[in-house]
C-alpha cells in the first residue's frame, strides 16, 4: 500500500492520510504514539481506559463468566480473566 507524501509543517504537524486513519480507527482527539525502528517510524494508536472503569468492566466480566459456569474454580475463572485481558492489551497495540 503506498501513500503520497505529506508535507510536515511549521509547528512540525503532519496529515495522516485518510484511508490510514479509518484502518486505525483514528478519529479526532484520539492519541498516538511515535515509535523508532530500524525500518523508519511507527505510529500507533493508543487507548487509555480510567482505572475505575477497567475494573468495573472486569469485574463485570468476573460476575458474567461466573454466572455462565458456575461448575469452574475460582483459579479457572480467574485465568479466563486473565486471557481476556490479555487478549484485549495485544488487540489495541
């Protein structure tokens, strides 16, 4: 997939183009994060989540997952958990 060129401008601002933007669902306000590599350089999106809110959505899960097999163990349960969450981090990197 090749992109055109974008010029940076005065303040060292850039256009993202459009068609990347919607592949990173990139709208705006949202963050992104600049990562050197070898090749050139990385922009990712980055999503923050309150502490408050991630653990009410986990315990949420906890409570759900809880209800749908009540035949696991606490450590079973807790290792869903633990791969949904993981799951979630390696989605939005």
């Amino acid at each position: 997939m090749a992109f055109q060129g974008v010029r940076v401008q005065a303040k060292g601002q850039v256009t993202i183009p459009q068609e990347i933007r919607k592949s990173l669902n990139l709208k705006k306000g949202d963050l992104v994060v600049f990562e050197e590599t070898d090749r050139g350089v990385l922009i990712k999106p980055v999503r923050l989540y309150a502490d408050a809110d991630l653990r009410a959505a986990l315990v949420k899960q906890v409570r759900e997952v809880r209800e749908r097999f009540d035949e696991l163990t606490t450590e079973e349960i807790e290792s869903l958990v633990k791969d949904a969450v993981d799951w979630a981090r390696d989605k939005n990197d």
